[in-house]
C-alpha cells in the first residue's frame, strides 16, 4: 500500500539526522547543539502569546494576512512576494511539490541542512550531490554540476558550513535559468540577503525562519519570498491553516520588536568572535562563521567527534556531532553560540579534556 516513492526513499534509509540533543531537560545542561536562540523570544512575544490562547478554539487566519504584510515591511516587499510555511521545512517540502516532476533532479551541494534531501526524495525527485571542495563555494565546479538538474538547493549561510556564496557568484548561477533556491535561516546573523533580489527574479526563491534569530523556534513559522508568480504556485497547494493561531501571534510579535531581535544578534555576534578566537587558542581549526554556529574541525586532540561529544555529554555540554551529516566527516561538530556564561563553561570543559589526552 506504500507509493513507490516512500519505499524507494524508506530503502535508501535517509532520515533526518536527529541530535540526541535537540530536548535537553536535565538540570543545569547546556545545548549548543541545536542553533536555537540561547536568549529566547522577547518579552513582547510572550504576552502576545498569552493573550491569543483565550481564542485557540478558532481557527487560524489560512491567509495569515497581517504576518504577510509585517514580513512585506520587514524585508521591504509585497506582501502577495510572502508565504508562510509551518516552519521552512514545509516550505523546501512545498517547492519540491510545486516545482520538480518524479525523476527530476536537484543540486544540493554537501555538507547541508538534510531536509533538502529528505523532501527531494519523498516527492519523487532525485539528488544529486555535489561535495564542496574544503567547503568553499566554487561557483566554476558548481555551475558544471547544474548538468541535468531542474532546481539546486543553497544555504546562505549554509548549515553546519557557516558560509555562503557570494552575490557575484550567485548572479552566474542564476543565468543558468535554474530555479535556486536559497535557505536564509541564518540571515539576520549574517547581515546579507536576497530577499529583495527575489522578488523580481524569475529563478529565485528565498526561504527564511522565525526560529533562529527571533527565537521562535519551538512555534515553527517560515516564509518564502519570491515573485508572485512562485508565491501563488506555493500558496495553491499548502494546506488551509497551515500555521496556527499562536505561531502567527507570535510571529506578529516578534515582528513588532524588531530592536529585541539586533540586540541577541548583537550578543550572537560578539560571542560567535570570542567563542572562534578561544577555539583556535586550543588548537582547532574553526570554519570562518557568518551564523549564529561554528563547524570546528576536532582532529588535533587525536579523538573523533563522537569522542569528544560524549566527554562534553557526560558533563551536561551538547554540541553537534557531524558525523552523520552527508560530507562533513568524523573530525567535525557544530557548536551553537550560547550566552556567555556558556560558552566560557564549554571553553573550560575543553581544556579540560586536552589535559586529559596529553
């Protein structure tokens, strides 16, 4: 009774790869694995959320037409450019629907977010990989391996990398006629964007999130920007109410407290700096980062990263073992940017370790 589809995809034994940490409840732990905010929502937020639950027996806005508009504000569009998705992950899920036929393929250069290779498969499409050479973006081998491919998936910055392509570089790939889509979960970190660019690009798609910067990441709210021509193929087959009425409130929210948001970016920021410089202190080789994460090559202590993620687990530290991300390796984890206090309790922790294996 399974479509042949799922069993093909069921066969390969993709699946999303799940931290063991992504619900951390024991007492005093820290979880910098996940790239969630360390500082929350703003306070704004939290009322707004607690006003909307009086009227959670109705139904949502299916248009969420107010959050269309702030987001139209915030970037600098139309709100008809804007949909919204119950987190990006409906929205890759969505586009793989809307704009690849079975057997179609997609460019998802590696290492990546794995949801583009998940949704790819599920709908019918076929991936085609391309391993970034030292996890630089090469806009030359790239462009070659568009060959055969209908739409290419791109973080920017990319997850677990940190970095992205340049405007030039995504320019010459764009004239490729390729539709392109661009993850910018991370945007507000990194202070670049193409959202506007989109909107008057037959080709380009640009996917963005509530959960990184704004810290709603448990609500899941996401939009596409794109031209309306795009938007109205990705609004024509989400389902009706697709985000809930607390997830719009509180998008809504975070929307109106804007100066709440650059102020954990600010900290992010800084942080991101003393965390890199602290790491490389310690001999390990950190990926240059425009995220609110760092990808750390972990080969110098003479351990692996599951070695080390279980050393940090023990004493309630989380970070991201890499080694189940197609293309990263075993040497690499990620490591969330938290507050201060804890990212100088993980630096300490990893002294402590290098005294251990001396």
């Amino acid at each position: 009774m399974i479509s042949k589809r799922v069993r093909e995809m069921l066969r390969s034994r993709v699946s999303y790869p799940l931290a063991r940490e992504y619900d951390i409840r024991a007492a005093g732990a820290i979880n910098l694995a996940s790239n969630e905010s360390p500082y929350g929502p703003s306070p704004r937020v939290l009322r707004a959320l607690k006003r909307e639950t009086a009227r959670a027996g109705s139904y949502p806005d299916p248009r969420a037409t107010e959050l269309k508009q702030a987001i139209g504000n915030y970037i600098g569009v139309e709100a008809n450019c804007v949909a919204i998705g119950n987190g990006s992950d409906e929205l890759v899920d969505l586009a793989c629907k809307a704009f690849l036929n079975p057997n179609e393929r997609a460019l998802i250069p590696l290492p990546t977010f794995a949801m583009y290779e998940l949704a790819c498969r599920v709908n019918g499409g076929v991936p085609k990989f391309f391993k970034l050479p030292n996890f630089e973006w090469r806009v030359t081998e790239l462009k070659r391996a568009l060959k055969g491919t209908k739409l290419v998936f791109m973080g920017r910055p990319n997850n677990p990398t940190g970095n992205g392509m340049s405007l030039r570089d995504l320019r010459g790939l764009l004239a490729s006629g390729r539709l392109i889509i661009v993850d910018e979960a991370y945007a507000e970190f990194a202070g670049y964007s193409v959202a506007k660019l989109a909107t008057k690009t037959g080709n380009l798609l640009v996917l963005r999130t509530f959960s990184k910067a704004f810290g709603l990441a448990g609500l899941r709210v996401g939009y596409a920007v794109g031209n309306p021509k795009l938007i109205g193929a990705l609004e024509g087959i989400r389902a009706p109410f697709n985000v809930n009425r607390l997830a719009q409130a509180a998008a809504f929210a975070a929307m109106r407290d804007k100066r709440y948001m650059r102020g954990v970016v600010a900290k992010v920021k800084q942080e991101r700096k003393y965390m890199r410089r602290e790491l490389a202190k310690l001999g390990f080789l950190v990926l240059p980062s425009d995220a609110n994460f760092l990808m750390v090559d972990v080969e110098s202590l003479g351990l692996d990263a599951s070695e080390i993620c279980d050393f940090l687990a023990k004493r309630k530290i989380f970070v991201r073992n890499l080694s189940n991300f197609r293309g990263a390796g075993s040497n690499y984890v990620r490591i969330t940017v938290g507050t201060p206090q804890q990212n100088e309790r993980l630096v300490k922790t990893i002294e402590k370790l290098k005294e251990v294996v001396r």
